[in-house]
C-alpha cells in the first residue's frame, strides 16, 4: 500500500517551490537542486503541471517554470489524482489478478470509506494550506 507516490510527491514539492516564487520565472536546474529533485523527472513532472495548465513554461536564458494557478486553487486531491490516479489503499489484487472476492469483500468496503475520508481530508489542503504550514515551523520565511 502506497498512498502517494514519489513522482507525486515531487509534483507537490515543486509546485510549492515554484509558489514562493511569486511568479517569477525558475529555472528547471535550480529547481530540481534545491529540492532535491533529479532534473529529468522533474523534466516529465513539468511536462505534465504545463498539461494541466497550473504551470507555464518559458524557454531561453531566462525561461523556466512559473505557477499561473493561485496556490489556494490547487488542492492535494488534484494534485494526487494528476500524477498518479485516484487514491487507492488498496488494489484489491492477488498475485497480479483481480480478486474473486472482490464483489463481496468486507474488508475492500471498510477500505473503500477509509479512502474517501482520506480524499476528502486532502481535498480541504492547498499549495497554500501547505506553505502557510511552512511558515508556521520554520520552513518558509515570513
């Protein structure tokens, strides 16, 4: 069980990167070093920010990625759901087949209601939740 995967979690790492810079032009390179990214899947994450129209990019000298989206319109479910599909705890899966139990499973029902409380707790998060989290420990200056 996986509930967010690290090309998702490098997505929300980028995109709050890219917040608190208040739209201005970063650069791929710096982005991915300060965050701890590896510049060629921060290259396929781009890609797929541009797709969704939360992220522009500007090539050049002075090009990089800049977020057009306010962060308090881009919520974690989103952001989740972009990258790697909707949440799930469980695939209900054996041995790389479906389930036979699966139609009737108790267990796969008590997951179900678990993932859609889970859903809708990152649905009440923003980018902007998140950094004002940030500022609250430390991690972003005032």
């Amino acid at each position: 069980m996986r509930l967010m995967t690290k090309q998702t979690d490098y997505a929300i790492r980028a995109l709050l990167h890219l917040a608190r810079a208040n739209g201005v032009c970063v650069s791929t390179r710096r982005l991915a070093t300060e965050e701890g990214i590896p510049l060629p899947f921060l290259r396929r994450i781009a890609r797929v920010l541009v797709a969704a129209g939360w992220v522009h990019a500007r090539e050049g000298v002075h090009g990089g990625l800049r977020l057009v989206v306010p962060p308090r319109k881009i919520r974690l479910t989103q952001v989740i759901e972009l990258m790697q599909g909707r949440l799930q705890l469980s695939e209900c899966l054996f041995r790389k087949r479906l389930c036979q139990n699966r139609a009737h499973c108790v267990l796969r029902h008590r997951i179900m209601r678990i993932e859609q409380l889970v859903t809708r707790a990152f649905a009440r998060v923003t980018l902007d939740t998140l950094l004002r989290d940030m500022k609250k420990t430390g991690r972003l200056p005032q």
